[in-house]
C-alpha cells in the first residue's frame, strides 16, 4: 500500500467519527487498534505527521505505552 493510500485511511477513520461527534468533540483514536492494515507505528507517524502539518490536533499522546 502507498504512503498516501496509508495516510487516507486514517483520515477517513478520523473523518467518520468526526461525522458522528458534536462540534468541538474530542475524537479519540487508537494507534493499533483503528486499522487492521496499518502497523500501530505506521499509524503513530500517520498522526504525528498530520498533526505537524496542521490538519490535526494531538491532544493526549501514550505513543511510549508502544514502545
């Protein structure tokens, strides 16, 4: 799978509970345990990447419970 195929897959999980959430919700989002086809590592830099980028807000961050 493509890096960006990888990255839309976490988007699209991101994007659905955002569609069931109120405005303004804190949407919690498990590394490892969201995407069957993703690594929990693959899905940690996912995240940090789209938080670096601005797209995303990482709020709370247990990346080291991984490791």
């Amino acid at each position: 799978m493509k890096a960006e195929e990888k990255i839309y897959k976490v988007l699209e999980k991101i994007k659905s509970k955002i569609d069931l959430a109120p405005t303004g919700s804190t949407i919690n989002y498990r590394a490892g345990l969201e995407i069957n086809e993703l690594g929990t590592e693959e899905e940690i830099l996912i995240l940090n990447k789209l938080a670096d980028d601005g797209i995303i807000e990482v709020t709370q961050n247990f990346a080291n419970e991984y490791m």
